[in-house]
C-alpha cells in the first residue's frame, strides 16, 4: 500500500503541474492508492491540503535555505522539501525528527538519492534557527507570505475592501473550511427532530450536527474521525440531506420561492441550490434548472431522483441565448460562473490563479444577467449571485444592470439577510455567518 506522504507529495506534484482541482486530484489518488486506512488517509490529506494552502510561505522559506534557486529544484525534490517544511511548522503532532528522516527517505524512494542530503541539510537547517523566518520589508509582500496569497489578489481585495477586511479573508481562508448540510424535509417519513439520532449516539457517532441559528434544516457537521466524505454515507444514498455551505442557503432563501412559483435555474449545475429550492417550495410549483453542459444536468437530474423531489425540470441550456419555449418565470437565480474567491479554503488552488484571467468574467456575467430578465414577469424577483468577494463581479454588475434597465429596483432581503445587510445587496464574508465569501442582490421587475 502506498504511504501517505509519498502520495501526498505525488500528488501535490500532480495539482501543481497540471492545476488540478485538489479534491478532484485527491479522491482520484487515494482512490487508485486503494488507500482505505483511516490514519492513513487523514495524514495524506492533512499534508496535501496543508501544502497547496501555504505554498507561498513554504517556497519562501525554502529560498532562504536552499543554495539553489527555487525554480532550479526538481520539481518532486521541491515538493518532498514542502511537505518537510510543513510538517516541521504546522504539525504539532509530527516530531521534527520524523518529519527530516521521512522526508529524506522520500527522496530516495522516489529515485533522488542524490538529493537526499539536501533534503536533510535544508530541513534541519530550519529546525536549527528555531522554525523561524524574517518577513519581507513590504506590507502587501508580507501579507502575501504571511498567508500565502498572491500580490495582485492583495491589491484587489485591499482596493475593494480596505487592508483590514482583506487581512479578515486571507487569514480565514487557511485551515479546514466547516461543512453544512441541508436536512431533505421531503424525504419519506423523516422529520428534522430525528435526523441527528439517525447517525446513533454523540459519543459515538462519527459525526455531531449543530443546528443553525439562521436558517430551518440547516446542520453545521463536525467529523469526529477527520477528513472524510460524508456523502459516501448510508444517509446520503437514501437522499436525507445533501451537503450544501450555509451561504448557497442563504442565498435560497434570498429568492424565498413558493409553492405558487414558477422558478428558473439559469446556471444550476451541480445542483444544490436546485434542490433547496424545490424542498422550500414542498416538491410543489415548478422549477427549470439549467446548464450548459448535458453531463453536468444529468447529474442534477440523478440526484433530483435521489432526493424525491418531482418539481425540478434539467435541460441543456445556454443561459446566454434566449430561448422562446421557456415560460415566464416569477423567481429567478443568476448565479453566474465566477473567480470562485470566496471558497478559497475549499478550494485552495484558486488563490493561485491570474487573476488577470477573470478579466473577462464581468462581462460574461452581466450577459447572463441581462438574458435572464427576457423571462422574468413583471413584478417578479432576480436574484444574482456568485461566490466571490470581487466587487467587479458583484456590486459593479448590479450597478450596471440597474443603470442600463430602469425596470428594474433593488429589493429587500429576506432575514436573516436583512439583518446585516441594507439595500438589497449583501457582500457575505466569513466573520458574518461562519460561511463561504459570497455575493447575493436581489432586483425585482417594476
């Protein structure tokens, strides 16, 4: 069986090449390691999501103990000293000492015998000095090394939000993300009050659901074994619950659809807002969920079925052409493709794109935007969405459309939204509910 940090640095190898999803690459890894051994599995996935996570902060540490350049390294020496690195700063759990040996018996394990006193040199050269390093003399390229996050990311948030809320973001954005779950209220015979007693006694029990404050059928879930794929469960297969973050909840219950509306989906894939909305709307009403691609809407569809709910309807569509057949509708969710900055603790390569490749999105998204009023009815409701924190994918495309469609007028939100937020536009960061960054405004049709 392979060992779990010989995957790991394998596999951070892997994402780091190719820039592969990390969960994707991971699931994928672990499950052709046939790596089934809890302990095994938790270390792996502590180690890979650790590194990817801290990547800056690693690789500038390196630098300043390695005689070679950075980008001279190999790429699986590079990566074996990473993995060190961070078992040596962040591990508590892990002895120093293990932390050198393993790793240098990683370099020749995986052919770099030659490398192996480098290995050795470098990481107990960082135990030496006392696990410390001097930050740069900038403020942004200390902040970019303090939480691993790229300069030009820094300067966007701090230009839309100011240092002490982007420092809010970065410094959340490190460590495991929580996880929530929206309880299936339609589920045959299941009612919420019996849902946790399902799982078997707390001491027992893998995991412990915590209700949430805001929002009815909303658990946050706390692993009592570790990382672990909650919808690998015996619960999950009898469509109980489906794993959903408490923002894509609020952002269902920003819409507020009932049993009396018609609702469209215009970008649904993978689902999950699909599906609260039509356990709000009791299985009643009729939903339209669509997404571009057929693959992606015969997902939905699977686990639609799975979920007992019969008022959803999945087409392939593109949500930036006009389609004649679809019926007007009084409640619609935009949640249009984004930067995805908001879930960078889920997804932590993300932080490491050219944010200059998203220059394109606003107007993407404000297409989108726009096609989706040909089917709202008048005095209707649009709710657009995404889950990122960029202003110019957010408030900047609201403005736009309020600018360019006098029809239309920013509407109250809902509580617990409107609670905090005033106007009919909520920026959602971490410190507000304990979930992803997310962007929700609601318009309604004169």
């Amino acid at each position: 069986m392979t060992e779990p940090r010989y995957l790991a640095a394998k596999l951070l190898d892997e994402t780091f090449r190719r820039s592969g999803y990390s969960n994707l690459v991971l699931d994928s890894g672990m499950s052709r390691a046939n790596m089934t051994k809890y302990e095994d599995r938790k270390l792996c996935a502590a180690i890979y999501y650790g590194v990817i996570e801290r990547k800056i902060t690693l690789d500038y540490i390196i630098s300043g103990l390695s005689a070679r350049p950075i980008d001279k390294l190999d790429s699986i020496v590079l990566n074996i000293l990473r993995c060190g690195i961070y078992q040596i700063l962040y591990m508590d759990s892990i002895p120093d000492n293990a932390a050198v040996n393993e790793s240098v018996k990683l370099a020749k394990e995986f052919r770099k015998t030659s490398a192996s006193g480098m290995v050795n040199a470098i990481l107990r050269n960082f135990i030496r000095v006392g696990k410390k390093f001097e930050l740069p003399k900038g403020e942004i390229e200390q902040m970019s090394v303090k939480y691993s996050v790229p300069t030009p990311l820094i300067e966007s948030l701090i230009k839309d939000y100011g240092r002490e809320l982007a420092e809010d973001i970065f410094a959340d954005s490190l460590g495991p993300a929580p996880m929530f779950v929206r309880v299936n209220k339609i589920a045959e015979e299941i009612q919420e009050r019996k849902f946790t007693e399902m799982w078997g006694e707390p001491d027992e029990a893998r995991y412990i659901f915590e209700k949430s404050p805001y929002l009815p059928y909303c658990y946050k879930v706390f692993d009592n074994m570790g990382r672990y794929n909650i919808e690998n469960s015996d619960m999950f297969e009898l469509g109980m619950f489906h794993v959903q973050d408490l923002a894509s909840q609020l952002c269902c219950a920003a819409v507020a659809p009932t049993e009396n509306d018609i609702v469209l989906d215009m970008c649904a894939a993978p689902g999950g807002k699909t599906f609260t909305m039509a356990e709000m709307m009791d299985n009643k009403g009729k939903i339209y969920a669509f997404d571009l691609h057929e693959q992606r809407v015969g997902l939905i569809k699977k686990m639609a079925e799975r979920l007992y709910l019969e008022n959803i309807t999945a087409e392939a569509r593109d949500a930036t052409v006009f389609y004649e057949d679809i019926p007007k509708a009084t409640k619609i969710l935009c949640d249009v493709p984004c930067s995805g900055y908001g879930v960078i603790r889920k997804k932590p390569e993300i932080r490491y794109k050219d944010i200059s490749d998203f220059e394109r999105l606003p107007e993407v998204q404000y297409r989108i935007a726009e096609n989706a009023l040909n089917y709202l009815a008048d005095g209707g409701e649009m709710v657009y969405s995404t889950c990122t924190v960029r202003k110019a994918e957010n408030e900047d495309v609201v403005q736009r459309l309020l600018a360019n469609h006098p029809e239309l007028e920013l509407a109250e939100l809902p509580e617990p939204l409107g609670n905090v937020f005033s106007g009919g536009m909520a920026a959602i960061f971490p410190h507000h509910f304990g979930s992803d960054g997310f962007f929700i405004a609601k318009l309604r049709k004169k």
